[in-house]
C-alpha cells in the first residue's frame, strides 16, 4: 500500500483495515494477538535467510510498529496516565526524563523548534534526552533541540527513536536466526521447511502458484525445488554434482562453478543460489564459514561483485574439454568424456539408462 502514494490518512485507514481482516479473530482479543505473535515469528523464521529478505522484513514490521505506535500517541485517554508513557514503561524502554530545572533553561531553544508545543502547553509537555544518534530523523528534519551530543525530544515525538530501537532490535535477531536456518530447514525438510524456504515467492490470492511452478506452470528453481527437479530435468554432468553435493555437502571450485552457473542459467536467483548452497554447506561448518569463504565467489557469479559481469553457463564443449576431476571429492566434468568405462558403465546401470548392448555401445 505504501507505494500507491496514497495521501498519509488514507494509508492509516486502509492499513487498519487489512489489520482487521487479517490479524483480527472474532472470537477475543487474546485469539487475535496470539495471531498476530504467531504470524510475525513465522514471518521471521521465513524471512530470516538472505539480507535482501531480511531489509524487506526489517522494514514491512518497521512500518506496523510505528502505525501503531503512533496510534497509541493520537489516542486522547480521559486519564491521568499518558498511554505512550505507559507503553514505554510495560515494554521497559527506559528513557532519561528533562527535568523541570533543565527544561525551563533550555525554554527559549526547545519552543524555537519547528513542530514543538506552544507556550501554554510548553509546562505540561513532557520532554525526554537522548543520544542524538538515536533521535537521527528528528534530526534531520530539524525537529528536536541538540546540545552536547543529546537531542531534546517532546514525549509524542520519540516515536522515531522507539521505532528505530525496535528496527535495530529486530535485525540482531534476523542475523542470529540466519546462522541457524539452514540446519532448521534440513531436519524440518519434511514438514516446514519448503514452506519457510517458498514463503518470499508464494502469492496467497486466487490462482496461487505451488511451490513447484509459477503461475504460468513453469518450473520454479529454488532451494526447496532444486532437489526434486534434479532427478527428472537435469543432465547427467548436473545429475552427479547434485548428488555429490548432497553426499559431501560441499563441491570444490570447478564443481561449484560448473553447477553454479548452471542453476543460474536456470532461473534461480542470487538469493535462492546462496540459501541452497548455505543450506547444504552449513552440515559440515557453521554459517560464518559459509559466508566467509563461498559467499562472494556466489556474489560474483550473479554480477553483484567484482567487475559485476553476469556470466554464462557452461556449455557441453567447455565441459567436456574442461580440467578432468582428479579426485573422488571432484564432481565436476562431463561423465561420458573423464569417466573410465567400469565406473560409467556403474553409473548408467544405476540410472537404469539404456540396455546392456546399448551401453557396451556407448562405451
């Protein structure tokens, strides 16, 4: 809704609405802020797996906390107790109060601010210091008072800073749930994983796609399809790395790139790419390793580092006149040309691809 451009109460009011269609049970209000708890951790387990999911994450939730916060701040209560200030203490946000002392010898700065309360309201406004890092978009939009590193904020403003602790707060726990996705998914394979790895690419309106195929009934590529379309659509060159990968849950370099490239080719993204091969490679090291190590050659594949070049497949003749494995952990290579006849004969067997005097042919 944001990007209809739609003027402010009118996004207030349709963002309400979808609240209320969406995170509301008819039946109590203790059902429907279980809903909406539930729905957020779910969200959070499922966006938790790239940086580009997470920003996108980071910032939708961004957005419902601060349109409620702000929702608390235009609620008039009949009472004594402010609503924001309540909010603040029940949720122990600790804020340094202004005294009176100091804030009646900062008057003159304090009501020079655009947007602060006028002269009659100024006593009975309650004011709050921060450091002004955490005030950065009042700041910026020149609506708060600074003085040696701390910004003076009226109560009703520092919903700016709430929001921005909440943001920050948010990303610490998307990083550290990140580490630990790939394991989750793999021992949950069966039962929530595809569902956490396809939740960024599912639409939940009328005619919504599988996890399998698009709208169109084209084969998806991603982390939770790859190992189902390997058996029936990749070639036997791709057949072996995938299956060397599942069995030692890493490739070496010229397996990586051949492979690599070749889910690239077939549609899947950067973010799919580094989540699958996250998920394989974080069986045998931990998610710091991955990225230290793999990440960036991923990256760079997709045009997204070094001289960010977006590179090809490789075709059948550059596999096949490509380096030869030389070892039994090098998956890499094109079987028909660098294997020898017992072990491709073993191979076809396994595969149950030809006959026999179809296979004494080939070799």
């Amino acid at each position: 809704m944001k990007t209809r451009n739609v003027p402010p109460e009118t996004f207030r009011t349709m963002l309400d609405s979808s609240i209320k269609n969406g995170l509301t049970s008819p039946n109590s209000a203790e059902e429907s802020k279980k809903i909406d708890v539930a729905s957020h951790f779910i969200l959070r387990a499922a966006y938790c797996r790239t940086e580009e999911l997470r920003r996108w994450f980071i910032a939708q939730e961004g957005r419902l906390f601060r349109h409620r916060l702000e929702g608390i701040t235009r609620f008039n209560s009949s009472g004594s107790v402010n609503p924001l200030r309540e909010f603040l203490v029940r949720n122990e946000f600790s804020l340094d109060t202004v005294t009176t002392k100091e804030k009646e010898r900062l008057r003159r700065n304090l009501l020079s601010v655009p947007g602060s309360p006028n002269p009659m309201e100024f006593n009975a406004t309650e004011y709050c210091k921060v450091p002004f890092v955490q005030a950065l978009e009042l700041v910026k939009k020149r609506e708060c008072y600074v003085e040696k590193g701390f910004a003076y904020v009226p109560l009703p403003n520092i919903v700016s800073t709430v929001c921005e602790k909440f943001r920050a707060s948010l990303s610490k726990s998307l990083a550290l749930a990140s580490q630990i996705f790939g394991q989750v998914a793999d021992e949950e394979h069966t039962r929530i994983g595809p569902l956490l790895t396809s939740m960024n690419t599912q639409y939940t309106g009328s005619g919504a796609p599988s996890a399998i195929t698009d709208a169109n009934g084209e084969n998806l590529v991603t982390a939770a399809t790859v190992d189902a379309l390997a058996a029936r659509n990749m070639p036997l060159c791709m057949q072996q790395l995938h299956s060397g990968l599942k069995r030692d849950h890493k490739l070496k370099h010229q397996g990586r790139l051949q492979f690599g490239l070749f889910l690239k080719g077939a549609g899947m993204s950067m973010d799919e790419h580094l989540l699958y091969f996250q998920r394989e490679f974080t069986k045998i090291m931990t998610a710091e390793q991955f990225t230290k190590q793999y990440s960036y050659s991923i990256r760079h594949m997709h045009g997204k580092e070094g001289k960010r070049a977006s590179y090809t497949p490789y075709n059948c003749t550059k596999i096949i006149f490509g380096n030869a494995p030389q070892a039994a952990v090098e998956h890499h290579g094109c079987p028909y040309k660098h294997y020898d006849d017992q072990n491709l004969s073993a191979l076809l067997t396994k595969l149950n691809i030809g006959t026999v005097p179809e296979r004494d042919a080939i070799l």
